[in-house]
C-alpha cells in the first residue's frame, strides 16, 4: 500500500503559500547558454502549413464518442490521429 503525501488546501491556503521557487537566482542567471542539442539552419527552414480538413458528418456509437470527450477538450484531433495511425498502419501492411 502506497502512503500518499498529498494534502487538501482551499484557494486562500494556496495563494497564502510561499512558492519554493529562487526568482532572484533564475533573474541573475539569464537564458540558457549551454551547449545546442543539434544545429539549427534556420535559412532552410520552411514554414508547414496543415492541410486544411474537410468537414464530415459521422454516426459513431454513442460509447465511442463518449471515450473520446472524457479526455476533454480536442476530441476530433484525437479521433483524426487515430484514424491516421490506422492508415499509415494499413499502407505498411498493404504496399
């Protein structure tokens, strides 16, 4: 059995709290001057537009639907990569 360290608090406890963070020492140090994970070209960059989608209507079972809305907002993303990785799954398969 885990022992849980959480601890309720109401809004007035929280904005009471005094945060743990040392802003003073984040100030003094500046942005990052480390090394670069990789270089970066940015003269061959090229911006990547989405492709616009097209609007369907779709009966889906209502349990289905329901899955995909409980995880909150951006449901029809999460439907379209699923179908995409369906897809993309299929075309390997299938050459």
């Amino acid at each position: 059995m885990s022992v849980s360290n959480l601890k309720r608090m109401s809004l007035a406890e929280l904005r009471a709290r005094k945060g743990e963070t040392d802003w003073d020492h984040l100030r003094k140090a500046g942005d990052y001057d480390g090394p670069e994970e990789f270089p970066v070209d940015w003269d061959k960059a090229v911006l990547v537009e989405p492709a616009n989608k097209q609007m369907v209507s779709l009966r889906l079972d209502a349990d289905i639907l329901e899955f995909f809305k409980s995880n909150g907002k951006g449901y029809q993303t999460r439907m379209n990569a699923v179908l995409r990785a369906y897809v993309q799954a299929q075309k390997v398969r299938r050459p």
